[in-house]
C-alpha cells in the first residue's frame, strides 16, 4: 500500500481534529492561530479566508453555514460556506463552550458549568432558550430528536426548540470529565457512554435501565465502526468490545501511540500513529497492509463519504490517497 499526498497546506499551528471539518465539496480549518479557511477538496485551493480569533472551542457544519466558537472574541459567529460571508453573530458569555446543531437549532453553553445553555436559531442567530443559570455539561451530541447532556450520574435529552426535557437517565457510574468525548451513539436508539474509571455504560429510549458494559484499561478516545466500539489505549493500540455487552471484538497492539481515530475504509479501517505510519486493517483488526505519510507528525485522519481521505500534523493539513503496491511480474523459470 502507498499513500500519495494530493495536496498540503502549512497552518503555521498544531493541527488537530477538532480544528476541521470536511463538507461535501470543501474542508473548513483553523490556521494561523487567528483565521477559519476553506479550501476546495480537489485541490486545495482557498475558497475564502476570514479572521476567526483564538482557538475554536467548536467547529459544525450545518448544511450551507459554518457555526464556530472562539476563545475570543466571545462571539458564535455563523459564516456562509460558499462565500466565507458572515450571515450573523451572536454575542455569547465568558468561557462558553460546548456547540452543537439539531435541525434548525444551534445549542451552546455548559462547559465545566461556567454559563448556562441556550438555543438560539440557525437563521438568524436569535436566542429561543436561555437556562435562568449556569449548567455543567459534558459534550453535547445531536442524537435521537434531541441534544444529549448530562454531568455526574445524570444524562438527559434535551428538546431543542425550547430546551425541555424530553428523557433523563440514572447513570450506575458518574459520566468522565468536560473535555473528553463523552457519549457514542451506536444506533438510532442507544447510546454508549464513557464514565469516571475508564467504564463504559450503555443506555437508550428503550425499558432497559442503564447498564455498565465494563471497565478498561485507560483509554484517551471513543468512537463507533463498523458496529463496534473503539477505545484509543494510552499505552498505544485499539480496543474493540461489543456495544450491547462490551466483550471484547478484536484489538490491535502498537509499539507506538495510535494517534489518529480509526476510519472506515472499503470494508475495513485505517489507523494512524504520530510517526506518519498507517494501518490498513479488516473488520477483526487483522493488519492487512501498512504504508508511510514520512516525514509528519499526524494529529488525525478524516474521511469523506466519497471515501477521500484527509490529515492533519503538525504544521500541516492535507489530502492523499492510498493504493495498493505494484508486485514485481513473476519470472518463469525455464
């Protein structure tokens, strides 16, 4: 397998996955510690280029808008994804954080309980909810008809058009810290949630009571593929376990730290270390193939749904391929 660059781009900053996001025709990324871009996914060309601020606490595509949510200045700014024209901003308290869409709804607010959560509405920016005060939330997710919160042993639904609440669940374990991904949806009805102690729990909007799938050795990421869920081990490797019982599906060593989250691709997935190494592996996480994007520090991998792929490392964000690697003809021996 070989990995060939299409194009790169110098960011003049960390990259990281929470600093892009891909669309269907463009990538949407924070540079030069003060400016969002947009590049054309073909080629990297720049669409248009607006200052931003500091750092983005969150970044979300909504159809043809970009919502984004500086350290400063304390302003949710929506942004117009064809042209980088700002369609409206909304001034927002110290140290929110936390942003995600549901439909026509932006939600806000809760980071480590230093402001409340508010809806405000994607057309215009204005305010439809306001929480009377500070909440403390983890990461929100858009999930089921609604915006998933929560802190210590509680998780609720939230409707976002008026933020009532639409379920609440018990936890058996207090959900894990604000800045780490949180909550997993593993189907249009349950949800896996990480805990304090490096537990898993599941739940959903079934009878079932929330139930602990178990506990892990500490792991640093989350996620879900090809139906299973996946933990980043600290010390380096992949760890698969079944949703409905987290017994364990498959793993894979690594005498390195996995850095980047594990993508789908063609019937299996890629995995990425911070050296620029690459896994090609199978749905039981048998390697299968491995190649090389040398000389790069890579902080993520990204996919898009037409199976282009995409990186970012330190210094850089940028777009390759992978192909299988040419054999040798077999020689007839007379």
């Amino acid at each position: 397998m070989i990995a060939t660059v299409l194009w790169e781009r110098t960011l003049h900053q960390r990259g990281g996955g929470s600093v892009f996001v891909v669309g269907p025709d463009c990538v949407v990324l924070h540079e030069r510690h003060t400016r969002l871009v947009c590049l054309e996914r073909a080629d990297g060309a720049v669409r248009w280029d607006v200052p931003l601020g500091s750092w983005p606490r969150g970044l979300v595509l909504a159809g043809d808008r970009v919502l984004v949510l500086p350290q400063t200045p304390h302003l949710l700014s929506c942004i117009d994804l064809r042209t980088g024209a700002s369609l409206w901003s909304a001034t927002t308290p110290r140290w929110t954080g936390n942003l995600t869409v549901h439909d026509d709804t932006v939600v806000t607010g809760g980071w480590r309980g230093y402001t409340p959560m508010s809806g405000l509405d994607l057309a215009d920016g204005g305010v439809r909810w306001t929480t009377p005060s500070p909440v403390t939330s983890v990461r929100t997710l858009a999930w089921n008809g609604g915006v998933l919160t929560g802190s210590g042993h509680e998780a609720v639904l939230l409707d976002p058009a008026d933020g009532s609440e639409l379920a609440r669940w018990r936890l058996p374990d207090p959900l894990a810290g604000p800045d780490a991904k949180v909550f997993v949806a593993v189907g249009a009805e349950r949800v896996v949630a990480v805990c304090e102690g490096w537990s898993l729990v599941t739940f959903g909007l079934g009878a079932d009571e929330p139930a602990r799938l178990g506990s892990y050795d500490r792991f640093w990421e989350v996620g879900q593929i090809h139906g299973s869920v996946w933990m980043l081990r600290s010390g380096g490797g992949v760890l698969a376990v079944d949703p409905a019982d987290g017994t364990s599906r498959w793993s894979v060593a690594a005498d390195r730290q996995i850095l980047a989250d594990p993508l789908r691709y063609a019937d299996g997935l890629l995995v990425a270390d911070a050296n620029g190494g690459i896994r090609r592996l199978a749905p039981d996480g048998r390697t299968l193939a491995g190649c090389s994007l040398r000389g790069r520090r890579l902080d993520a991998l990204a996919d898009a749904a037409d199976g282009s792929l995409f990186f970012a490392a330190k210094g850089t964000f940028g777009a390759f391929t992978l192909t299988p690697e040419a054999r040798p003809d077999r020689q007839d021996t007379p």
